[in-house]
C-alpha cells in the first residue's frame, strides 16, 4: 500500500501528530471519512485511546480534527484565483508555515484558533468556469485530511513545505471568529469582482429569513374574507363550493367558521333554498379536497360585484398592476406563492406544490371581464402570459429550497435530522420549503427491529442482517424518504444488479415508490441526464428509478457525477427559459446486466456508485404478490420509524454502512468493466516491459491484441484514453511507473532497492 510505503499510515504518525499538539483520526485510505464513529467526542490525545488506535487501524489515512486547529480549505479549481485567496488569506490571518495540496490547485492552510469555539463557517458556493468556487473554514465539529491518497488523483496529499509532523500547533498563527467572518466576506468578494464567479444560490442565512421569503403562514385576514364574501350569494351551488375550496386552502382555524355563517344568509339576508342544516355544510366542507384555488379568487369574484376593500387595488389593468394584485392576494393567503426552480410554487398547508399551467393560467382567468376604471380585463393569451411574467419576476426567490433543513416531511408534521443526525419532530411550517408530503403519520414508538411481511421481504431479499445488507436497504429508504440524498457528504448512487428473476429489486423499487409521493419520483434514465428538457423533470424530485441501465459512458460523464453530488445543473421547460437547479434525488437503477464504461472507470465514477447484487431466487412459495404495496399497507409506521433512524445513521456517520460483500460486488464490477486496469493485474505488461522500458503506444498495441476477443467495440478504449486509464492504474504501482524519454511516453520497471 502506497501509505505503507511512504510510511505516512496512521500507525507510522499518528503519536508524533499527538506529541505536536494534534488530534489524529485514522481514516479510510483514498477517501475522507474516519473509520471511527463518535470521533467528535473522543479524547484522541489520550495514551490509551491513541494506542489502541493505532494498534486497530495501523494502515489507515491520517486526519486531524479540528476545534483546535481552524483549517481555510480553497476549494477553487482556477489557479489563478485559489492563488489570489491565498494571499488573502495570509494577509488577514497570517503567514503560516503549514499549506496542504489534494487535487492542485486546491489547497488548505493551516491556522489555531483564539476566543471563543465557533463552527464551520464558508462562502456561497460559487461557479467559476463552470465549477465549484467556494471557500471553507473547518473548525469546531469538522476533521481535514492530512496523509492520505486523494480519491480524485489517486496520489498522495502533499505539503508545500513543512507539515504538522514539523511544525507544533502552537506555532501556528491565531485566528479568532471575527477575522475569519471578514476574510472570508472579502474572499467571496474577490471570486466574484476580480474573476467572475458567479452565484447560482441567493444564500439565505437561516430559517426566519426562509419565513420572510415565504410569508407568514397567519396572513390570512378572515375580516377582509367575511368583507368579500357579503357581496356574494351562497345560493349559486358553483359559487359556494368555489369560495369553500378557497377558504379551506388556507388551512387557517376560522376558515370553517367563515364558510358556514356564510352558508346561511344572501346578500340581501334572506336564507338560501339551497342550506339545509349546519351539519349538511360540515359534511361538504369534511369533502372537499382543493387542489389549487385561495382567497385570492374570492376577492376577484367580490370585486366583479362592487366590492372595494380587496388587499390590493388595482388601479389599471397593466400586466405588472395585475400580477401584483395576485402576489398580493396569494399572500392573504397565508405563505404567498415563490418562483424558484423554473415553476412556481404555493404553499399545500404542508408543503410546497408547483403549479400546473391550467392552475397559474386560471388565477389571470378569474380575474377576466373585471372592469378597471374605464377599461375591462380581457384575459386572452396574450395578457395572460405577459401577467404570469411580471408575477415569476415578483415572486422570484432564487435559492429558496436549496437550504431546507433535511428531513421527512409527513401527515402530522416535519421530521428533522440535523447534521449529528439528531432528530426532532416540528409542526408543518411553509418555511421548511418542503416540497412533499409522506402518506404516514410519525408516532413516538421506536421500532428496533422489522416484523411481519416486512421482516420476510428484507431476509428473504437481502440476507441475514448480519450481514449489513439489510441495513444498508434501510438507510437507502430512509435518505429516499429525506429527500436528502445530495447533502451527504458522501452521496452514492445506487445499481440493483440481479440477472436472475424474483430475486426482489424490482420489489425494492416499488417499495421506495409506495413510501414516498408518486409526484416526487423520478423515471428519468442515465441516457437521458444530457437533455435539459428531461433533467428539468428531476426538480423537485427526492429519487430517480429506473430500469433502464445501459451504457457506462453516461454513468461516468460530469452531468450524471453533478445530480448524483448536488451542483447546480442546468435544465429547460418547454417555452420558458433555461434555469439552474441543485438537484436532491437519489439515483437507483435497476439491472440485468452491469454496464462496460467507455475508456474505463474514472475514480469520480467509481467514488459515486455502488452496485448491490441481488443474487438469492426467493422461493416459489415464499412470494408474495405485490409485496411492497401490502408492507405500506400494514406496516407504514414501522417502515417509517426504522427509514428514519437508518438515515440518522447516515448523517451522523457521513455516509452509507457499505457492507464489505457490497464493496467487493462493486468492486469486481469495476474491475471488469475497465479492461486496462484488468489487463495490467491478469499480468498485461509482465512480458512487455523491457530492461530500458516500453513506449505506451507499443504497449497500446498489445493491448489490443490481448484483449481483441473480450472487448465490446462500442467501448473500445483509444489510445488517449488507454494512456490516461494506464497512468492512473500505475501510480503507486509497486512494480512499475510511467514517465517521459526523449522516445515518449513509456513505462519502466521500478528499481528494487
């Protein structure tokens, strides 16, 4: 193992970092996360806690917590401008002796902290050429990695000069809370003004600010609603049921009460035919199920009949009078409606729901044939497309769901998990900018274990539970659930690999499909993420499923690793403009047969999917029919208790339980779907390196003929292809390197010493 060999492994350092004034942490090799859970808590300075670690995890990657060390991580790929925040960095807080390189020319510089503890602290999360700006301070809660191989390049972390092995923490420079809160105000400052980045999010701070974006769910005014309603006769069936479906969207506690006084008296005070009894009305009102009307439409109907107290006059039939007329009327409604993501949004009572294009076209029609002043409303095409126009501009609120707390939302209220994975139950607020909601109440029993159909589906499918697989099922429900999949540290995407049938992933696709709503998931296949048309169908949406799995080239492109991580990708409505969105899904795909990848696996790929085989035939008799559907059926609560607590595994661990057999699954998968890389290990270049070495494109020739009989040649690898899969396979190769002669490209036997 490359640590081993540079002896930069946890058991080689990790005493010395402890003696320098560090906490180290072993970590996974090639990645970013410990191997140790409740690594916060841990008093890593200790001798025996030290010891044992280093015993248990000799091999492992090297980071150090943070709280005692504050870490400024550029994460900004121009070298130009990660070299400028540099130096801003140094001017505001100081030359320090410590600088770190993971994937040039990002960096990390190296600081200990004064007053107060303080938390991590970052700037927006800009786009420079197309990519991530952003800058990070890591500090009490957070770990960086120190010594370890970087999962994107493949080769070691680096230090500029000096590292934490030579320079004690107490002769870092100081920094305290306010000199970071000011450097990193001119850092953003500086990507934008000096290189152009730009800000795909409008950042909102917290979740107060998300309530004023909204508007305050008690805006409702049942004076100014029992003001309107005086003009208007219950009598007319069509009115009244209209006005009742306005009044219970609202979901306000008078609504009821405003609906049935009305009910009983016209205008002119006499009695509707039409009222029969109190508890008639009560029957109506328990029916209705509204599907998208307000207030708004019962000040347009009062206003056609001479009523003029409305919350917003309008003073001209203008296309932004009217438009701001609705925004008004919205707001009387309570949350208001909010264009975000290419649609526009309004407030259920519990979550936010886009509107149809008959349901925003139908808040113009309502207001047709209304006379202003001099002039009357004349809702054609025209007037209606320019109103709904001046209305997005209004209402925009870009960002607006980007920074929803993670969670499920559900019938009687919102699950939070915060980021520790500590979970706390609220009351639907429009300020969670949840756009769901689950069909199943949360109750305050736990659930440890499954039981019944459920407990058969899961052993029957994935196994006994000591295995992991089972768990693993969960967490993937639980963050499906959460819509949450893309604020992981770590998100994967997932392929359910059975070529046998009855083996129980389609079962596991429909299972996911019953626990959340039908209208936030996904059918959108991988071949399809480079169309912006189809991409726009994933807003909104907390999983994409699919059965359709059938070219790696796509699973290895930048579009499918950015709605697997989460960054701003680009998507287009019919007949509206293109917008950006951060996509939340979770990808699964199920699959009969694993893909090839063009030109081999790249290590972004490989870091985003797992492949779950599913290779147990459930018995004939052990088969139940529609089972996913029965276990929601009987089993919701349950379900949703052990989703819940699985996702709260993943967030307090930074990612997914992968158990060791799905590791090796996925593995052997890449393995043979990257036939360079299994080349060189079925001993490729055993015979073809010489004493003085072997020019690449000779060796891309033999490749070629090795592998004639096994290559598809649709994937078919070029030569610039085979010379990048060939460079990354061979770094840290413990036999062979590549390097440069005055010949080219060649490869060369390591030197024993």
């Amino acid at each position: 193992m490359l640590l081993n060999k540079l002896k930069m492994n946890f058991g080689a350092i990790a005493e010395q970092l402890v003696d320098n004034g560090y906490n180290p942490i072993p970590l996974s090799v090639g990645a970013k996360h410990p191997v140790i859970k409740d690594w916060t808590n841990q008093d890593l300075r200790k001798p025996e806690v030290i010891e044992h670690l280093v015993k248990t995890y000799t091999s492992a990657g090297v980071g150090v917590r943070c709280g005692s060390l504050v870490v400024v991580d550029i994460d900004v790929k121009d070298q130009a401008a990660s070299h400028a925040v540099r130096e801003l960095a140094i001017k505001h807080l100081g030359a320090t002796p410590l600088i770190r390189y993971g994937n040039r020319p990002k960096q990390a510089l190296l600081f200990r902290p004064i007053g107060p503890a303080f938390p991590k602290k970052t700037t927006a999360a800009l786009s420079l050429h197309n990519t991530k700006a952003q800058v990070e301070v890591l500090a009490e809660g957070n770990q960086m990695v120190a010594f370890n191989i970087h999962p994107d390049t493949g080769q070691p972390y680096d230090w500029e000069d000096e590292s934490p092995l030579d320079v004690p923490l107490e002769d870092l420079p100081a920094v305290s809370d306010v000199d970071i809160e000011a450097f990193l105000l001119e850092a953003e400052q500086l990507l934008v003004s000096d290189f152009g980045a730009k800000n795909p999010k409008k950042q909102v701070k917290n979740s107060s600010s998300l309530s004023s974006l909204a508007g305050q769910p008690g805006r409702f005014d049942p004076a100014m609603a029992s003001s309107a309603l005086s003009v208007l006769d219950p009598q007319d069936r069509e009115t009244w049921i209209k006005v009742g479906h306005a009044l219970k969207t609202t979901d306000n506690p008078d609504a009821y009460g405003l609906f049935l006084n009305w009910s009983k008296k016209r205008p002119d005070g006499s009695t509707p035919h039409n009222f029969i009894s109190d508890n008639d009305v009560r029957q109506t009102w328990d029916s209705m199920k509204p599907a998208r009307t307000g207030v708004g439409a019962i000040y347009a109907e009062a206003m056609r009949n001479g009523w003029q107290k409305g919350p917003y006059q309008l003073s001209s039939a203008t296309h932004t009078a009217v438009a701001k007329y609705l925004l008004e009327a919205s707001q009387a409604d309570g949350a208001g409606v909010v264009f975000d993501e290419g649609h526009l949004w309004h407030y259920t009572g519990s979550h936010w729901q886009p509107m149809s294009m008959g349901e925003k076209r139908g808040m113009v029609h309502q207001l047709d044939g209304l006379q202003i002043g001099n002039k009357t409303i004349s809702a054609n095409t025209n007037f209606v497309s320019g109103v709904l126009t001046e209305l997005y501009a209004m209402s925009e609120k870009e960002g607006f769901f980007d920074y929803a707390p993670s969670g499920a939302n559900v019938k009687n209220g919102f699950i939070e998990i915060d980021e520790v994975g500590e979970i706390s139950f609220h009351s639907h607020n429009p300020s969670f900018a949840q756009r769901s909601t689950l069909n199943i109440s949360w109750t305050e029993d736990s659930f440890l274990e499954p039981s019944g159909l459920l407990k058969d589906y899961l052993g029957s499918t994935f196994g006994d539970s000591a295995d992991g697989k089972q768990r693993l099922a969960l967490q993937i429900l639980g963050v499906a659930a959460t819509g949450s999949s893309t604020k992981l540290s770590d998100p994967k995407a997932f392929v359910l690999f059975g070529p046998s049938a009855s083996n129980g992933k389609s079962q596991f696709l429909e299972l996911v499909r019953c626990l959340v709503p039908k209208d936030v998931v996904g059918n959108i296949p991988p071949a399809d993420f480079s169309k912006e048309q189809a991409v726009a169908e994933l807003v909104g949406k907390v999983a994409n499923l699919c059965d359709e799995l059938d070219a790696g080239k796509t699973l290895g492109s930048d579009r499918f690793k950015a709605l697997v991580t989460g960054d701003p990708v680009s998507a287009k409505i019919v007949y509206q403009r293109p917008f950006s969105f951060t996509p939340n899904a979770i990808h699964i795909f199920a699959t009969n047969h694993l893909p090839n990848f063009s030109g081999g696996v790249d290590t972004g790929a490989q870091r985003r999917l797992i492949s779950i085989n599913f290779e147990r035939t459930i018995p004939k008799q052990k088969r139940i029919p529609q089972i996913a559907k029965r276990i929601l059926e009987r089993h919701s609560e349950e379900l949703l208790s052990l989703a819940i607590s699985a996702a709260s595994e993943v967030f307090a661990n930074g990612g997914y339980s992968i158990p060791s057999i799905v590791s090796r699954d996925t593995d052997a998968w890449f393995l043979e779907a990257d036939l360079v890389r299994s080349w060189i290990e079925e001993g490729g270049l055993e015979s073809k390196i010489f004493t003085e070495g072997t020019l690449v494109k000779d060796l891309y020739g033999f490749f070629k003929e090795d592998t004639s009989d096994l290559a598809d040649t649709r994937y078919q690898i070029s030569y610039r292809g085979f010379t990048s899969r060939l460079r990354q396979s061979l770094a840290g190769h413990p036999d062979f390197r590549m390097g440069r002669s005055n010949k080219g490209q060649m490869v060369f036997r390591r030197r024993l010493v």
